[in-house]
C-alpha cells in the first residue's frame, strides 16, 4: 500500500539557540517512527540555493539532545529577500520533492516561511530564538538557557560589584525585545532595566535611584540594558560622573546563544516537535507550532506572523519594586 506520507525537509535558520537540536531530534524520531522520510537543509535557506541536503535517520539525531547549537548549522540567507531568490527557493523544494519544510526559526525565519508559502510550498514553523519575539507563541526555544546563562553571569558580577561596591551594567541580548533582560533582571535582582519596549531612558532619573538606593543602605547596584537601547559603556561612564558610584559595564553577548539547553528547552523542544510531525500526519498546512497557557498549540501561519501583543510591563515593574 502507498504511504500517504513521505517526505519532509527541515531547517534551522537565524541565530542559533539552545535547544535546536532537541527539536531537530524530535521531529526526526517522530517522523521515521511514522515512516516519514526527513531530509535536512544545512546552513538555514542557504542550504536551499546551494543544494546542501542530508538525510536524517533516527539514528543520525542520536546523541544530540543535550548539545547547544544545530547540527544543521543556521544562517542568514539575504537570498531569501527578493521574490526572485524566494521563486528559487520553492522551486529547489518542489524538486526535493517535499511535501512540507519544517522551519525551525525566529520571526524572520518563519516570515521567510510564509514566503515560500505564497510560491506553493508547505511550512510548518516551530519557534526557536533566545529572543522570545514571537508574539503569537508564549515560549519559543532557547529563551530559558539564554536567561541562566545570563543570570549565572550577573551572578559573578554580584559579587565582585558588592566586593568593590560598585555599580554593574550588563547588557544582554534580546533584538528589540526585553524579555531577557527583564526576566535576567528579576532573577539577578537588578536595581532597574532599559528595554525598547519603554521607549528612550532618562539618565538622570536612574542615577537618582541609584543615589536613592545608596542613602537606603544599598552598597552595590545592578541596571540591565537591553542590546540596542544605548552604548553601556558611555552609560557606566555617565552614571559615574553623576553618581560618583565606580560603574563598569559588562556586554554578555554571544555567549548567551550557547552551552547546553536546559531541562525545560529540551522539553518544550521535544514537544513542538512531536507537534509538528502530528499535525503533518494530519495534513494541517502552513502553521506555526505554538506554547499557550502550557499547552502545545498551534496558529495558523500568517496569523501567526501578524500577531499582535501588547507589552504590559507588570515584570518590569517587579523589578522596581522589589530594587529596595
Ligand atoms: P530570526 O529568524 O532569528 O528572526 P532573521 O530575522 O535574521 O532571524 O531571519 C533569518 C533569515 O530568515 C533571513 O536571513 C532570511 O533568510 C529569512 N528572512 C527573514 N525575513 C525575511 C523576509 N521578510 N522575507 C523572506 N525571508 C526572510
Ligand atoms: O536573534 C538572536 C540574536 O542573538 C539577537 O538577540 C541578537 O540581536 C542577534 O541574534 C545577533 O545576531 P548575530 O549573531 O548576527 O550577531
């Protein structure tokens, strides 16, 4: 008899996160115990335009789960951008013969999707960025390592700030939006954040806190900036000058995209997933993988895109409130 399923692709695209592999493995095991072939893309799109494929096996995911990064490598692929590199891109899936392209990504990646989408290809998106920025889902892969990772970073920085009684900037990623840095602010027990989502920051208000915060009692401090709001390093310098508080500034960087996934990464990862391969198996087209209220759901594809949240600030303002 014919199988009604046969053959999906899968990628990795945009900066990495941990956890990426967990999903890789998931999608995988799922896939060949339902009998489905898996071919993998290397290197995000790219792999697309210059035919980079390997099949996957159940076996070939062995031993991965717990390594950050993607054995798929993942790229930025500025191909992608013009209609012409997106007609390519469909045609080099038609000839793959795929039946659907699970994209593993942030909001670009899955914006790529859709635009392989509207060239007749079939996507299933699964959320992976440290960022947290997509607004449809309320987890994507690899937010939960990249938080520890800065948390046991501002950590350290605890110490010896409070040992000189200093003040310490960190700046951690996030894109444009805050989640690291409010979630990194809450769990370091920071002083105060500087996010996008707040609009443009009045330094003199935050040395004032600082100074407020020094007359309480408080003999180090902590302020987390969001990548992009501002140089923290001609911050540390300002808030110095205005405080005369020794202020040194810490940019975390890349290292917040790797190291091993967490327990929850993995198995959010594995989750989505098993996700994906289920509702290929239940010829559900061009949608997005999603985590809400705990569940593992799913949204429509350009919905998805298009979705809209508001920022509330209550975690922010938990910061605040709990500074002293
Ligand atoms: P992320 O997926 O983490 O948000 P990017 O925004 O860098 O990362 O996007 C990753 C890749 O997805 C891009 O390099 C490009 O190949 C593809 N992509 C992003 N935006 C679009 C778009 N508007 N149209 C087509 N492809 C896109
Ligand atoms: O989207 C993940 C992310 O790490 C963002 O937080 C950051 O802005 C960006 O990627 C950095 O990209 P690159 O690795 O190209 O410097």
């Amino acid at each position: 008899m014919e199988k009604k399923y046969k053959k999906i692709g899968v990628l990795t695209s945009g900066g990495d996160a941990p956890g990426m592999n967990a999903v890789i493995r998931a999608v995988v095991r799922m896939a060949s115990t339902n009998g489905i072939e898996v071919i993998g893309i290397n290197k995000g799109y790219s792999g697309l335009f210059n035919k980079d494929f390997k099949p996957l096996t159940a076996k070939s995911v062995c031993d991965i789960i717990s390594r950050g990064g993607t054995i798929l490598k993942t790229a930025r692929c500025m191909e992608m951008m013009s209609l012409e590199g997106q007609i390519e891109a469909a045609t080099v899936c038609k000839d793959l013969d795929i039946d659907t392209l699970v994209v593993i990504g942030g909001d670009g990646s899955l914006t790529g999707g859709l635009k392989l989408k509207e060239q007749g290809i079939n996507i299933i998106g699964i959320p992976g960025t440290i960022d947290l920025d997509l607004k449809c889902s309320e987890y994507t892969i690899g937010f939960d390592t990249a938080v520890n990772t800065a948390v046991e970073a501002i950590d350290r920085l605890r110490d010896t700030s409070s040992s000189h009684e200093r003040c310490s900037i960190v700046e951690v990623m996030g894109r444009r939006a805050g989640h690291i840095a409010v979630w990194s602010g809450v769990a370091g027990g920071a002083d105060d954040v500087i996010i996008h989502e707040e609009g443009d920051v009045d330094i003199e208000e935050l040395a004032s806190k600082i100074r407020k915060n020094r007359l309480k009692g408080k003999e180090h401090n902590l302020i987390i900036v969001c990548e992009g709001m501002l140089d923290s390093q001609k911050l540390a310098e300002e808030l110095e000058q205005r405080t005369g508080v020794v202020t040194r500034a810490t940019i975390l960087g890349h290292l917040q995209r790797g190291g091993r996934p967490t327990a929850l990464d993995r198995v959010i990862a594995s989750r989505m997933g098993r996700k994906a391969v289920e509702l290929f198996m239940e010829d559900k087209k061009n949608v997005i993988v999603i985590y809400k209220s705990g569940n593992i759901n799913f949204i429509d594809l350009e919905k998805g895109i298009n979705f809209e949240n508001k920022y509330r600030g209550r975690l922010t303002e938990t910061v605040r409130i709990l500074s002293l």
